[in-house]
C-alpha cells in the first residue's frame, strides 16, 4: 500500500510556502490554520477574506484567539464572531459588514 491518503482538498499558499487547508461546506468556506507559525494565520485568513466577493461566510479553525485578527477585519469591513467548537479549538465565523443606508 502506498500509505495514507492526505486529506487537503484545497491548500492555501500563504507566504513564504506555508499552506492552510481550504474546504468549502453548506456554512461557508473554511480555513484551517492550525498549527501554523505567526503571522502565517493572520496571513492565511485575510488573503481569503480578499477572494470572497458576495456574502459568503468563512469559518475559521485557530488553536487560539487572533485578536490581531478583528482591527484587521474592521479596518476592510468585516467581522468575526466566536461559534460552537470542539475543545482545544477557537472557531469564528467571518462575515462581510453590509453598508449602512
């Protein structure tokens, strides 16, 4: 046998050859940096956030809070909110802030 199969359907070249894993599920389109050295999540994430040009959410998977992450967010109109996670793992849902009228 040829070993076990790597589950990567989608990795993300974040600088300097550093890669988060990409998926796109019912929720939205998740990244996975854990496990990668600063800045490399901040990195990850933002380039991400770059791509999405509707209302699409993206759902993040850290090992810790990325408070550098929310002024970042803020500063190019978007927001982070804490949701349900197994233990170990911080999880937030990243949403586009519609224009105010």
């Amino acid at each position: 046998m040829s070993g076990p199969a790597k589950a990567d359907p989608g990795p993300a070249d974040c600088s300097h050859g550093v890669q988060a894993t990409r998926w796109v599920d019912a929720d939205g389109v998740h990244i996975d940096v854990r496990g990668l050295a600063a800045p490399a999540p901040l990195v990850a994430i933002l380039a991400l956030v770059a791509t999405i040009g509707d209302a699409t959410a993206v759902i993040v998977h850290h090992e810790r809070d990325p408070k550098i992450l929310y002024p970042e967010l803020a500063e190019i109109g978007w927001k982070a909110e804490r949701i349900d996670a197994p233990p170990g793992e911080v999880r937030l849902k990243l949403t586009a802030v519609a224009a105010e009228s």
